[in-house]
C-alpha cells in the first residue's frame, strides 16, 4: 500500500522536472537565459528544486557551456558576460587614471600660466638665470684662489726682498 502524499510529492516533483527540461531545451533552442535563476522562473519553479536535483543542476551547467550550432546568432554565456564586465572594469579605472593625471598636468600648467601672468611669479628664463648664477660663482671660487695664491707669493717676496736688504744693510 502506498501513501497518497508520498505519491502526490512525487508527481509534482515529475511535472517539475519536466518543466525545467522543457526550459533548459527551450532556452537551448532559442538562445535564451541558461542560468539557474532563468531557468528556475521560466519553469515556475524555486531555484533550490535545481540545486537539490543534481542531475538537473548538471544539464544546466552544461547547456550554458554548450557551444551554438551553426547559423545560430551565438547565445551570450554567463563567463563571456563576467569577462566583459572585468574587462569593461579594468579599461574604467584605466581611463579614470588617466583623467586624473590629464586633469592635474592641465591644472598644473593652468596655474603656471596664471602665476606668470600675474607678474608674482618668477621669470620665464629662470633655469638659465640659475645656471648663469652657478657658473659665476664657480668663477668666483677660481678668482679667489688665484688670489689667495698671488697673496702667499706676495708675501714670499716681500720677505725675500726683507732678507735682501736686511743682509746688504749689515755687511761688515
């Protein structure tokens, strides 16, 4: 003897089954939606009926990673849909870089010309003026050893001169 609810569970659980297979081939068949939760909604049924029938969960995996037959338009997979977002992601915080360095470089160059233009800025030829004050003052420590040299030779004779003079003063 068999119970009418057990009986009455199984059945439901067959139509179920047959509306996800009608589903899965439907949606083979015209490139639809082959993911769990479309799937689930096109055959009227939870999407945990998928998950707790296994061989069920199995067709829809492999429905999705079946690839299109020839002369269809190629159905959309959830991974081509998941790699375009990446890529889409990636190529956004690239360009959002890329603006931000844009929007400082103009920003920088913006405000050079307005301090420039306002005259409290520095002079235009300031690199030069610099490097002109560098060699200068190279030249200057050149000048100031030659004379501290021409000073000691200086002072060298003057003593030498001292001595000269000194010894023809004395002679006996």
């Amino acid at each position: 003897m068999t119970n009418p609810m057990i009986d009455g569970k199984r059945a439901d659980s067959a139509r179920r089954r047959e509306r996800v297979l009608k589903a899965i081939d439907t949606a083979a068949k015209n490139g639809g939606d082959i993911t769990v939760s479309g799937l689930a909604r096109a055959a009227r049924v939870d999407r945990t009926f998928l998950y707790r029938h296994r061989d069920l969960l199995e067709r829809v995996h492999a429905a999705a990673n079946t690839p299109v037959n020839e002369g269809r338009i190629a159905a959309v997979s959830r991974a081509s849909l998941q790699a375009d977002l990446t890529n889409a992601l990636d190529r956004n915080k690239r360009l959002a870089a890329r603006v931000r360095h844009l929007e400082s470089r103009l920003s920088s160059q913006l405000g050079e010309a307005i301090w420039a233009e306002s005259g409290l800025g520095t002079p235009v030829d300031i690199d030069r003026l610099q490097h002109r004050i560098a060699l200068l003052e190279q030249e200057l420590a050149t000048k100031q050893g030659e004379l501290e040299e021409r000073t000691e030779e200086l002072d060298a004779s003057r003593a030498a001169n001292r001595e000269l003079t000194r010894s023809l003063n004395y002679r006996p």
